[in-house]
C-alpha cells in the first residue's frame, strides 16, 4: 500500500505538483488574512452608534453637531515580564491592536477611555520593564489627532491600596497624564476622573490627596449647576463650569453585594454570580461610594476592574455600567461601549468583538478541510471519503 502510495505521489508531473501547492498556500494564506485581520472589520462593521433620544424639546442641533462619541474600555492587562509568556503576549497584543485600530477606523469615535488595569503587571515592574510595557502600550493603542485617548488607572497599574506608593502614582501619572479629581469637559459635557484605589478612606498620603481634589471639583461642579440669581456666598468666587451633570470613571465599581442581579451573554459565569464581594478589593467600600454620589450626584457611573458586564442603579436613579474586558485572556467574547453624549443625554450601546471560540472553530474547520483536499489529491483516502477524491480526480481530468 505505501509503495502503490509512493509511486503515485512521484508520477504527478512537477508542474500540477507545484500547482496544488500554490493552491493550498492560497487557501491557507486566506484562512489566516481573515481570522487575524478581515474578521475584526467584519466584526465591527455592524456597530453602530445609538441614537440620542430626546422629548420634542429638544433641538436638533444638540442630537448631531453637539454630540460626544465616546468610546469606553477597560482592563486590557498587557502581559509583563513576570507571568507573562511571550506567545500568550504576541497573541493578545495583536487581538487587541486589531479591535482597537479597526474600531478607530471604522467609528471615528470623539474620545477614547480606558478604564484602568492597562497593565497586568504595573504594580510589580521595574522600571526597565514599565518603560517596555509602556512602549508596546502605545504601539497598540496609536490614536490619530483627531481622537481623545484619557486612561484611568487600576490596581494592577500600581497595586491595591496596601501595595500603592505615591512612586508608581506619579509614575503613572507622567505617562497618561492622570489626576484623581481631574476633570474633563468636552461640548459641555463634564466627565470626572477618580483613582479608586485611593478612595480606601484610611487617610494615606495618596488618599488624602485624592479626596482633598474630589472635594474641591465636586464644589465648584455644584457651584456651577445653580441657578444664576441663587445667591450663595460660598460660591461667589468659584470658577463656573458648564452645569451638565458630571459622568463618572473609575476603576472599581460603587459598592454592590454581588452579581447576582446582573444579566446578559457578557454578564458574569452563573458559578460567580452568587460571591460575595469583598469591600475595597472586589468593589468600593459602601462609605466611599456614598462619598461620590454626595459629592457629584452623577447622571451615569461606569467602571471595569470585575471583567464581567453588570448594570445597576444606585439610589434607585443614578445608573452604573460595568465594562467587561477588553482581553481575550480574560474573556471569550470581549466587547466595548459606545456612548453618544450630550450635556442632558446618553445612549449607550456595547460592541462585541470577534469571539475566539468562533475563530479557533474556523481554523479547525479550515485544518480539517485542508488534510482532506490533501489526501484526496493523492488519493489517499479511505471508503468514506471516495466521493471527494472522486470530484478532484475528474477536475484533474478536465
């Protein structure tokens, strides 16, 4: 049988030979152009921003030249180079270079956020090994000059509250030019920046710092949003702000008992839905959180840090979007925000990127496919696959 096998494959004539193998490099070569590349396009194409709703009040002119297209993110987790493998690297850095570029191409959004844990490693780097993370961060997610990029900082950029200096705080800071209490204003809209990780209220350095900033910004945002014949001393010497009611973005989310309550595809595994979470470490602690909804009494909340999808109301009014992650690593079917925003309005609506079950189905198939035509070209196969081996010899025929 191997010699009958043997005999055959040397009789084909050189050029057929050649011919079948730049066809399988052509079949071979597409499947790979599609998986790693087309698919994202494909993907994200059919994401569309939502449409800001608003009453026959509203002008038109606030729902298409005065909307804010924002794009939200979070926990992208670039590998280090303590626990990180250098294929699983080259793997998910080239996932998510493709979502984001694709996704900047085809949306054009406005503004881009990242909502903390750029890093996986952040808290433990040496300073050799930020410098590297951080170069490969910003190969990844280039923007051109028309797009906003504001990061937020997470634990794994500079540790739990426990493993946080004011060292990896600043360092951070000089790199995204991040500041807990910043905010930033863009077509009236007022988004307030927080460092989570410092909102642990046992007055450290960093902690006291960050709340001091919180405190003074929420004064001058409430300050703004009076009436201008309401006379308040207090506020007479304030710098006035445009009196939209402020978005905020942090890392962790606002306290919650757990996930029970969430749904959806990209919500958390029904075997994590029931933990409980643990105060300053899972979700803000219930002081912190009442903090900033005194301080800000924000119109919308989004966070990441729990990789899952979650919606809640807190207070019963204020909505609060966690954003999955943004990492094949930590997720099959990692998605995005987008938000189109006025300074009254939100519409909110998630993109899904490529799942990566979908796409290793698709090289299984493909690899299937490609040891079939194979072996049927050389006439190798067995009973149940004639009829395949039929069709090429008559095509050889022809």
């Amino acid at each position: 049988m191997l010699s009958s096998s043997s005999t055959t494959v040397k009789s084909l004539p050189l050029k057929k030979r050649l011919c079948f193998l730049l066809k399988l490099v052509c079949f071979v070569s597409s499947v790979l152009i599609f998986c790693e590349f087309l698919i994202y396009y494909v993907v994200i194409f059919q994401c569309r921003w939502p449409e800001v709703k608003g009453g026959a009040h509203v002008d038109k002119k606030e729902t298409s030249t005065s909307v804010l297209k924002a794009v939200i993110l979070a926990d992208t987790h670039l590998l280090g180079e303590i626990k990180g493998h250098w294929l699983d690297k080259l793997r998910r850095e080239w996932q998510m270079e493709r979502s984001f570029q694709t996704a900047l191409w085809l949306l054009q959004p406005d503004i881009v956020f990242i909502l903390g844990d750029v890093f996986d490693e952040g808290k433990w780097s040496s300073p050799q090994a930020w410098a590297d993370d951080v170069r490969r961060f910003r190969k990844m997610f280039k923007y051109p000059v028309s797009t906003e990029l504001v990061v937020i900082v997470g634990n794994h950029d500079i540790g739990f509250h426990y493993e946080m200096t004011t060292y990896k705080v600043n360092r951070f800071e000089k790199v995204f030019n991040f500041t807990s209490g910043k905010l930033i204003t863009r077509k009236g809209i007022n988004f307030v920046i927080v460092n989570s990780v410092a909102m642990e209220g046992d007055g450290c350095a960093v902690c006291r710092t960050s709340e001091a900033k919180l405190a003074a910004l929420s004064h001058k945002l409430n300050c703004s949003q009076q009436k201008p014949n309401h006379s308040n001393k207090r506020c007479s010497d304030v710098e006035k702000l445009p009196a939209s009611e402020p978005i905020l973005l942090q890392h962790y989310p606002l306290y919650r008992k757990s996930d029970a309550e969430c749904s959806g595809e990209d919500s958390a595994p029904p075997e994590e839905k029931n933990i409980p979470f643990k105060e300053k470490y899972d979700v803000l602690s219930q002081e912190a959180s009442q903090k900033l909804i005194w301080w800000f009494h924000p119109r919308l909340i989004l966070s990441g840090h729990t990789h899952s999808a979650c919606e809640v109301l807190h207070a019963g009014k204020i909505p609060e979007i966690s954003v999955p992650s943004f990492s094949w690593r930590n997720r099959n079917n990692p998605s995005f925000i987008m938000g189109s925003i006025t300074p009254t309005r939100f519409s909110l609506q998630k993109c899904f990127l490529p799942y990566e079950s979908r796409v290793f189905t698709i090289y299984c198939a493909a690899g299937a496919l490609l040891v079939i035509l194979i072996l049927a070209h050389f006439q190798l196969l067995t009973p149940p696959f004639y009829f395949a081996q039929r069709l090429i010899s008559k095509h050889k025929a022809v």
